[in-house]
C-alpha cells in the first residue's frame, strides 16, 4: 500500500481523477482534448460507481491493455500507452492503495466527443496503428539508475503524454519524443536536445526543479507542471534522481 501511494504520486493519478472541489480519486474532471472532452473516472472502492468491484486482474489488463472491467477499449487519455511499460509488482501495489481508499459515490459524466472519436469501436483500430504493450525492457547499454528513470519516466509518470508532440490522430509522435507539446491548454516545453532554454539543463537542476517545483536558474514550475512537481516532492528521493538521469 505504501508503494502504491508512491506510485500513485509519481503517476500524477489523484490530480486526474479529481474535480476542482471534489472528493480525491472521485473523478469528474474536465480534460480537454482537440476531439472534445472527456471526464476522469471514479477510481475510488465504490462498488455501484467506482471501481470496487474491479479484481486486480481487471485492473491489471486496464493498466496493460486499455480495457475496462466490462470489456470496452478506454479512451487513451487514460494514458495506458504508457502505463502498458509498468510491472505487474507496481500495478499490484497501485491496486493495494487505490483499494484502500475512501469510497465515493460518484457517477462519471458523459464525455463530449465529437464525430467520430464518439464511436468506441473505433479504439481498436487506433490501437492497431499506434498502441505497443509491455512492460518495460530494460536496455543493457546504460546503468540501473537510467533504467529505473527510463521506466519510471516513461511508464507510470508518463511524461511524454505531455512533453511529445501528437499527430491528427491524438497519438505521441515517436520520432519526436519529448520534443515539446500541448497539455491542458498549456505548451508543455521540449525535454530533449530540442529544448530551447536559455540555461543548458543538467540531472542536478532536473532533480532540484522536479522535487521542489523551481530551480534559480530555470524558474518555477506553474499550472500542470507545478502539480507534477508537488506530488514529486512525497516520493523517494531516489526516484526523482532516476528520473533526472
């Protein structure tokens, strides 16, 4: 459980998965999309509304496969094309937490997408084209700790969900990962060799600027970065570096 709310932190989930005003992991959140909107779900133990009913392995496949308890594919701004790269030993911790948390009744809005994003039978062909599964491959030619912030990073933070630029078709563009992109009406900046900061970054000002939200000589972070950096600043410190390196 304890690692589940580290993991929870790290993936930004309670930021999500709650309304302005409203109950933690409750859903209700407005996340605006170039296709219309849709609204976070409620992933509190509530059985009728939330996900109380779901067993480990529900949760599990969701996570892996973008596919819920009742079979139906999930729209990709949960962000499962990263989430697939997490480990079945996190995933379970994950569950461990979110199950422990205060049930909420609370039914999900309908989403506002428009023709033909509206159609879920339509999910499984964007998988098709654009959806890998995992989990996580470490890759030999570099250390324990960049492989630690490389699946971190990657999987459960899901950092390029906002820092990767996305085509017509709402899917990260590869060939340009972490090259800069939009998230919530914010331009989220280019995290790569693309990065046009006037100060050249390094692992120690990463580190400092993820876990305390600013660093002297980049400044603060403000709007969905300062949400990423506040819930950063409750995990261990070790992670945090590993995702700097």
């Amino acid at each position: 459980i304890q690692r589940g709310a580290q993991l929870a932190a790290l993936g930004n989930c309670a930021t999500c998965h709650t309304a302005p005003g409203g109950e933690t992991f409750a859903g209700g959140r407005e996340i605006a999309t170039p296709f219309g909107t849709i609204y976070s779900t409620n992933i509190t133990p509530d059985p009728p509304t939330g996900i109380g009913r779901w067993s480990q392995e529900a949760f599990q496949r969701a996570m892996r496969e973008g596919v819920d308890r009742e079979g139906d594919h999930l729209y990709p701004a949960f962000p499962y094309d990263h989430f697939t790269l997490v480990s079945d030993t996190d995933s379970a911790a994950l569950y461990a937490f979110i199950m422990t948390r205060l049930p909420v009744r609370a039914k999900t809005h309908e989403n506002q997408l428009s023709f033909p994003m509206s159609v879920r039978f339509l999910i499984p062909a964007w998988k098709l084209l654009f959806f890998h599964t995992g989990p996580y491959e470490p890759d030999s030619r570099h250390d324990a700790e960049w492989n630690r912030g490389a699946y971190l990073a990657n999987g459960i933070g899901h950092c390029g969900a906002c820092h990767t630029p996305r085509n017509g078709l709402g899917a990260e563009i590869a060939a340009h990962h972490f090259g800069g992109g939009e998230a919530e009406g914010w331009h989220a900046y280019a995290i790569n060799a693309d990065s046009k900061s006037l100060e050249a970054w390094n692992a120690e000002d990463l580190h400092m600027y993820l876990s305390k939200g600013w660093h002297d000589r980049h400044g603060n972070a403000y709007g969905p970065m300062a949400e990423v950096a506040a819930n950063l600043s409750s995990v261990p410190d070790a992670d945090v570096k590993a995702i700097a390196t």
